[in-house]
C-alpha cells in the first residue's frame, strides 16, 4: 500500500495521505543551519551541531508521536486547521505534502481556504523560512487568524530536558515590530540568539508557553488559538515560544502570502547590546530584510534548485527501469548528502544529542558523496584523520562543533582507521588530489604532532599489523565494523555501555572481517604509496596483502562460507559448528570484494551460501540462526531479540556488500536481486509493512525472526546510502574511478538492456551509452571515445571541460 507517489520531474515525494505509518521526514539545509521537517511540519531546528545550538524544543518518543515543530494554525471562524493537518488534527478537504530536495511543501485546504506552506532553508543563509500562501476559494468574503507557533530550545538540547531547576529560570526574549528574538543565556556567556519574525505587521504575539497553550493543553488546542485572541505574553523563565497572530481578510479569489523567518545570529563580544540588556538586532535585522518579498523568496528557492540540479548533474542515468533512475538519479545521491552533513546525529531516530559523528561511518559517508563536493569531502578527511591517535588507532567518535575526539567512547574498535584508507583513496580516485596526502595533520587535534597524512594511512595500516591475534588474524578490539560483536565485553551488568566497557581484554579475539577489509582496501593503499615514491612500502603492504590472504584461507575459511571471528577463547564464531550464528554476511561481502577465494570457487560457494540461508524477501539478514539468548562472550548483539538490528535483522549497510561482490564473480541478475530487495522505490508498494519514508533507506529491517518481519527502522541516517550509491554507480552500472581515468565495468542482469550514464568527471564530462546485444551479465567487449577505440577498460582522464561521447559494447 502507498501514501504517495514520487514526482521525478519535479524531483519530490508526494505525501497523499498526513496519517504516514510513521513520520516521513525531509532534511533542509546544507552548510550550517539545518532543519528536520516531517510530513505534518513536525521537527526541529539547529546551528551546526545537534545538541550544543539547538534552536527548537522537539519531544522523542511522546504520544501522539512527532510533537513540535514550526506551526501555523489557521482560525477560520471557530474552525481550527494547520496546513500540515498536525498538531490540530481537522479532516482537511484536502492535503499534500511534497518532499524535495531541501525544502518541503504543504498544501492543504478547508472551507473555501487553501494555505500553502513552503519550508526550506536557503543556501548562505542561516535561517528556516516557511512561506505561507493562502486563498481564498470561497464564493464570500474571509475573515480569519493566522497563527505561527515554535518552542525555543534554550540552546543544549541535552540539557534543556533535564535541568529543569534552572532552566524554569533562564528564559528571556524580545520583541520589537513584528520580530521575537529568543536571548536565554545571552545575558551571560553566549553572543547569539534566535530571530522569529514576519514581513506584516501583526495583530498580537505570545512568547509564554503556558500563556499561549494553556497550562493543560497539548498543541493540538492552544489557548490563543481557538479563543482568537493572541495573550501578547512576554516569557520570564519557564518556556519561551514564538507565536504571531495575524488577522487576513481575503476577497474571493484574493491570495495572501507571508512569510516567517527564523534564523539564529551571532554578534561579535564587544557589540552585544543596542542598550543596557536589549540586544544588538542588526544581524537579525539583515537577516529578515533578505526574505521579506516574494521575489526574494522565490529567488532564494531558484537558487536552491539549481544548486541541486547542478549536483546531481555530476551523475545522470537514464535506463528504462524508472525506480532505478529515480534512486541514482535524486534520491540516493540526496540521502548520501544527508549522512555526509548529519553522520548519525540527528534524525527521527538518533536525537541529535547522542552520537558525534563516527569515524568510521564518516570515512565511509564519503563513498557516497565525494562525487558531489569534492572540497568538502577533502575537509571531512583532514578533520576525521586530526582526530586519530598517533599508534594508529581512532577515537571511535568526535563532536562537530569541536572537531575533538569523543572522550566517553574513546578508542578500540579495530577496523575504523581502515575506513580513512578506504576513504581517501576513493577521494583521490574522484578528484585526482594527490596534494592531499602532504597536507601536515596532527594526532588528537595536537598541532606538534602533525604529520602528513601520508604517515596517517601507514599509521592506520599498520595498527591492524601491530594487532594481530594467534592466527595471524586481527584483534577485534572492542568491536569491528559490526559495533554489536563485543567479544572482550563480557558484561553483567544492567545499563554498562556494551560500547565502553572491556573487561575481559583477551588479547585473542580475531575478526575474519578486518581481515577481509584490511586485504581490500591494501592494493590501494600500496598504489598509493607506489606513487608518492615509496615504492618499498609498496612492496611490503602487498606482501601482508598476501600473508592476510593465507592467513583468512588457513583460518578463516569454514568450509562453506569465511568465518566471523575467533572469540576470546580462541572459539569460532559463524561456524557450522556453532548452534546458533553460524553464518554471518559481512565476511562474505568483503573477503569477496578483496578478492579472496575468486578463483578457487570459494567466493561463489561463500556468496550461494548466504543466498541460502541468510536471503529473505525483504533483504538479507545479518547472521543465521539467530541468538536467542544472552551470551557473554558475544555481548550486545545476543542482547537484542531475534531478528531485530545486529541480531538477524535485516542490517541494509552490508546488502550491498554482497550485491559488490556479485559483482566481483560476475552475477549481474543476483547482484541486482540483492540491490532492489532493499531499495526503497522498489518497496514503496509495502509502505504499511516497511513503515519508513519510501524514498530514503533505512539501517535495518526486521529479519525473518522477528515478529516484524519486514518492519523499516532508523532511516536516513545510515551508511547503506553511501554504499548503496557505491554499489549501483561503481559496480552495478560499473562507472568507476580509478587513479588514472574512469574505468567501465558493469555487471547487470542479462535482461537489463542499454543504458546511458553521465558523468562529471575531473572536469569532463563523460556521456556513456552501453549496449549489450548478446545479453551478457558482464564483460566490456569494445569502448570508443569521440569515436575512437580506447585499448582496455578504463577511459582516460581528458580534462578539457568537455562533453565526451563514450560508446560501450558488452560482450
Ligand atoms: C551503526 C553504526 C555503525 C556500525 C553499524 C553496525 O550503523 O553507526 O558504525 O558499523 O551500526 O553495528
Ligand atoms: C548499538 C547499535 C548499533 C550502533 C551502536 C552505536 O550498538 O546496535 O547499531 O552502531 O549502538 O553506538
């Protein structure tokens, strides 16, 4: 069943119905000012980071589900509506909401109004701004109220839930004109505040909360509203919001628009103050003045539309399965953005007050992104790599506001200095930025350590090399990619972080995974260093590239498939000897992707192995047969019920894992089958089973042990977007950069038919139509350039900022 239906012209998801089986939520905003906004105009709004510069209150986990956000309530003679049907809940007549790339449109009616809500954020700008367009349809003249309404945040998210002894105290604001500014804490040691305003001049305001809602009331009946009557309340302490209250006469016919802006501003120490406590409202004051007309407003949304149109033209396919293209066209690419900025802050799963950003999942975010800003791809390594611990290993997180390691979760976990191998290869693959290996980068954010980055891979590399257990296979450490396998855990108590805490420290627990990764990504690391003149080191990253391969092959292979992992007892995990997690899925997807076992057969018999007992309708599970019981030595993911997350759910991250290393052997129809399981174009016709926004991927769906089986959870922010865009642009449509060109590989099913991609590329722009006459799986038969044979596979790089005709013959 479905909710909507996507609109590929316009590049949107249609949102039919408001009652989603689960809030279907849009991010706004690219640079510093971001905003979620769900499908009934809940969400919130921060500067930067999360937790620290929170602008509005949002309730997790409250009933009704999705409580605040930026609300508009209209008052049409007794009749209260919003535009997005939440929080007053009044049947519309009619109703839609449009997700787009940054911005989201609400368009509703009642009675002979139609209100149309426009809510994005612009480009240079740190703001939210929600244009509301009404008319009047209606054969008589209208009278009504508009009311806007948001709940200041006072700034630390995590804190404003939880001191409440103070902060009942702390709330200040001001108003002048038609501007309410949000000051808590300004008085003292910060120099910003929020703006709320409006370009029409307003008939009453509350900035109280009780005054506005009414102490016993929920959002859906605020006081003000449904008495028609703005309170003009001046919060002092307790709960300052921002409410307009704006009376419309309409005409029929006539249509009215206005727009509301809230925005966060900075003055600099020393000009603070207009008076003695009155704050400086210049910034505010420039920041209104730039959205007060339609003009501008409309401009602004030109401006935000071709900033996308301008990115997603760096990667065009046209094939004719039009779910495939409307996922690698827009929405795919759009998510892979999402992750970049928000890593797994801030989403209607992860509270945005929680986890920094990852240092592995930010070093794989790239995969899936450095082909739409390359520059702010290279920032993010210098960042993530100035974070790293001088033996080579990683703080696991670090805070964006600071760009610090994570103190409380500290280090430990074994693959994540691979992921910055894995991610500054694929950076200099796309922009061909060898400087960026001499760039001086420092350990821990300590300036007189810095080194290169260079000396940053090697460090990363041989922390694996430094770590290795009685096989010849590395430490897990804390845990590897899979942070749920906490093998030196060993917790019995209630409420330890299964992240933190090791009391077992082994020094002998193995991961066949890093193995498997560690062969991966070695090639590259050797050509990298090949090049840059190091050519010994070349030679010894190759030769622990083959003494890792022997060592998975001599231990790490199970028969049928690769193992796991040896546990603290140097006992096997994912074998067929064990009762329960026999088989696990990630070692199969790397160790093939490495290579491992492709020409002896073992790849194939790992690959049919997961087909079989790990392959469900809905997608691939993690492991097979699920724990069913809490087990010591395996920590958090026995922790969790069958089917569910890390325990034999459906984990979307390493789908395609598998779908790459289809790829890899050469099996186009399941490497495909692999991709659309997941996908979620092609599950939008289960919206009520799946649950979460069918335009997005989501990091796990309930596996087939689970009473839910099916059932979508913690979407957005996932590394399965950078992966899934990795899988299907690289490997499936096989568009892939390498160090000197673009080489073109694919592997799609025989009955795919051609296809046409285009690619920017080092400035060139590469036009690649693919033929496969004879139905081949994969293989490149013969590839012109401007109508000229190029020998081998790899189209060189041309670097003129010209379009190129690229023609592709599979066979
Ligand atoms: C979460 C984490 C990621 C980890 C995965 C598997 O998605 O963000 O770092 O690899 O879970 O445990
Ligand atoms: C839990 C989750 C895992 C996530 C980790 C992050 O272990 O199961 O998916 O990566 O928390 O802190």
């Amino acid at each position: 069943m479905k909710f909507g239906h996507f609109d590929d012209a316009r590049k949107e998801y249609v949102i039919t119905r408001p009652d989603t089986p689960y809030p279907w939520i849009n991010y706004l905003g690219n640079e510093d000012f971001f905003s979620l906004i769900s499908n009934t105009s809940g969400g919130y709004c921060f500067y930067k980071d999360a937790r620290m510069l929170r602008l509005t209150r949002y309730r997790y986990n409250n009933v009704p589900t999705d409580a605040g956000g930026r609300y508009f309530y209209i008052n049409d003679g007794g009749t209260v509506w919003n535009p997005g049907w939440a929080p007053a809940k009044t049947q519309l007549d009619f109703y839609e909401c449009r997700h787009g790339l940054g911005y989201s449109i609400f368009n509703a009616g009642k009675d002979g109004l139609q209100a149309i809500q426009t809510s994005f954020v612009p480009i240079g700008a740190n703001c939210e701004v929600h244009r509301l367009t009404i008319k009047n349809t209606a054969v008589a003249t209208k009278d009504f109220q508009v009311f806007s309404f948001v709940e200041f945040c006072l700034w630390n998210a995590y804190d404003d839930m939880t001191n409440f002894q103070r902060n009942f105290n702390i709330g200040e604001v001001e108003i002048s004109g038609s501007a309410i500014y949000h000051k808590s804490e300004y008085r003292e040691r910060r120099n910003h505040y929020a703006v709320f305003g409006v370009n029409a001049p307003i008939d009453g305001f509350d900035m109280d909360r009780e005054s506005f809602l009414g102490l016993y009331n929920g959002f859906d009946r605020p006081d003000a509203v449904f008495s028609g009557k703005a309170r003009n309340s001046v919060a002092s302490g307790w709960a300052p919001v921002g409410s307009h209250c704006i009376h419309v006469t309409l005409a029929p016919g006539e249509e009215k628009s206005l727009i509301f802006v809230l925005g966060y501003c900075e003055n600099p120490e020393d000009q603070k103050w207009e008076s003695p406590n009155v704050i400086n409202k210049a910034p505010a004051q420039k920041l209104l003045s730039a959205f007060a007309t339609d003009a501008q407003v409309d401009a602004a949304l030109d401006r935000l539309q071709a900033y996308w149109d301008g990115l997603l033209s760096n990667y065009h396919l046209e094939s004719k399965d039009e779910k495939l293209n409307r996922m690698v066209n827009i929405w795919n690419q759009y998510q892979c953005m999402v992750t970049f900025n928000m890593s797994r802050s801030a989403s209607y799963f992860e509270s945005g007050i929680g986890r920094g950003m990852g240092f592995r999942d930010s070093a794989q975010d790239l995969l899936g992104f450095v082909h739409l800003i390359p520059s702010r791809a290279r920032t993010r390594i210098l960042d993530i790599s100035a974070t790293q611990m001088a033996d080579g290993s990683a703080y696991h997180q670090y805070q964006p506001l600071t760009k610090r390691g994570n103190l409380e979760v500290g280090s430990g976990f074994n693959d994540d200095s691979l992921w910055l191998i894995f991610g500054v290869a694929a950076y200099i693959k796309e922009t061909g930025d060898w400087s960026i290996l001499q760039e001086q980068v420092p350990f821990e954010n300590v300036e007189a350590t810095a080194v290169s980055l260079l000396e940053h891979l090697k460090r990363s590399f041989d922390h694996v090399l430094n770590h290795l257990g009685p096989h010849k296979l590395p430490l897990i450490g804390r845990a590897d990619w899979n942070d749920c396998l906490n093998l030196n855990c060993f917790s019995e108590t209630p409420g330890e972080s299964f992240q933190t805490c090791a009391n077992f420290e082994s020094g002998i627990a193995e991961s066949v995974f890093i193995a498997g990764l560690f062969v991966a990504i070695g090639p590259a690391y050797a050509e990298i260093f090949r090049r840059s003149g190091f050519a010994e080191e070349a030679k010894r990253a190759l030769r622990e590239v083959r003494n890792m391969t022997a060592a998975i092959l001599k231990d790490g292979w199970d028969g049928e498939w690769f193992l796991r992992a040896y546990d603290a007892f140097g006992d096997k995990i994912g074998s067929r000897e064990c009762g329960e997690g026999k088989l696990f899925i990630e070692p199969q997807g790397f160790c093939v992707m490495a290579g491992v076992g492709v020409d002896t057969g073992l790849a194939e018999s790992a690959l049919d192995s997961v087909h079989k007992y790990l392959d469900t309708q809905y997608g691939i599970v993690l492991n097979w047969p699920s724990y069913t019981s809490y087990q010591l030595n395996l920590g958090e993911i026995s922790s969790y019920p069958p089917g569910y997350k890390e325990n034999g759910g459906i984990f979307c991250h390493n789908n395609p894992w598998i779908s790459i290393a289809e790829t890899v052997i050469g099996r186009g129809d399941q490497a495909f089958s692999v991709y659309r399981k997941t996908c979620p174009a092609y599950t939008e016709e289960i919206s009520e089973i799946h649950r979460t926004e069918p335009y997005v991927y989501a990091q796990m769906i309930a596996g087939c042990d689970a009473t839910r089986h099916g059932e979508a959870k913690n979407s957005w922010l996932t590394g399965t977007a950078a992966w899934s865009f990795y899988n299907v642009s690289q490997f499936i449509l096989g568009i892939r950069p390498q160090f000197d060109g673009l080489e073109i590989d694919p592997c799609i099913p025989a009955a795919f038919g051609s296809f046409t991609v285009e690619r920017r590329f080092r400035g060139s722009t590469y036009v690649i139509e693919v033929e496969n006459p004879s139905g081949r799986q994969k293989g490149v038969r013969s590839i012109t350039l401007d109508g000229t044979p190029v020998a081998g596979n790899i189209l060189p790089v041309c670097g003129d900022g010209q379009r190129h005709a690229v023609h592709v013959c599979m066979g």
